[in-house]
C-alpha cells in the first residue's frame, strides 16, 4: 500500500520571507564566491574596491539591510503594508540586480551574472506573490 506524504499548506507570509531569505543566500554567495576571483583579495588588501569610503559602506549596508528586515517584515506586518512593500522593494530588486548582472559580465564573474539573473527570478517571484496575496470579502 503507498503512502502518501501531508502536503500542509504554507501560509504565503512565510513563503515570502522563505523567497527574501533566498535572495540574500544568493547575495552572500555572490560576494563570497567573488573573492575566488583572480587579485579581488589583494585589491580588497590594498583598498582598492568599490567600498571604499565610509559613504560607500554604509550605503552597501542600507541596501543588504532592507531584504533582510522584509524577511520578518512580510511575517510580521500588517498585510496591506506588507504587500505593497514587497511589490516595491520586489521590483527595486529585481531591477538592482539585473543592472548589477549586466554590468558584471565578465569571463571571470559568470556566476555572478547567473546569481544576478536567480536572484530577479526570485524577487520577480516576491511581486507576483504579493501582488496575488489573497483577499477577504466581508459581509
């Protein structure tokens, strides 16, 4: 006799933060693998990166924090609030990333182009899933 396995449904809050958990796993990846690229440590050594200004830094941090914080924020906000900043920061990201996949090409930085190119499929992913969050109607 075959079982078959419990399929639960997964509430579609989590499913969006599992979604933004993803990208970030793809952006931490991306800039690990990118030091596996000839002279990127040596140059990281001899101050010769992009973030090199404290200007810089921080807003590298801004721009990593906000999908971080959409993680607990799709979970914990209200729904209208969390759709229609999923739709943004979704979109902001999706575009971000492909124009960072674009700009990357390069023998050396493939993968980095293929992370670009996952990561828009995700966010793409977020803001159709926002974008459908279900309704109720109220009586």
């Amino acid at each position: 006799m075959a079982k078959e396995l419990e399929d639960l449904k997964v509430n579609l809050r989590l499913q969006i933060a599992a979604l933004w958990t993803s990208v970030l796993f793809c952006y931490i990846y991306g800039d690990y693998f990118e030091l596996y690229v000839p002279n990127k440590v040596a140059g990281l050594l001899n101050g010769q990166n992009m973030l090199d200004s404290p200007i810089k830094l921080l807003a590298a941090t801004i721009l990593l924090t906000i999908p971080i914080l959409m993680i607990s924020l799709s979970v914990f906000l209200k729904p209208n609030l969390a759709k229609w900043l999923n739709i943004g920061w979704g979109i902001f990201y999706t575009l971000f990333t492909l124009l960072v996949g674009i700009s990357a090409i390069s023998e050396w930085r493939i993968f980095y182009v293929f992370l670009s190119f996952l990561e828009s499929l995700i966010t793409i992913f977020i803001v159709y899933k926002a974008w459908t969050w279900p309704t109720l109607t109220i009586k």
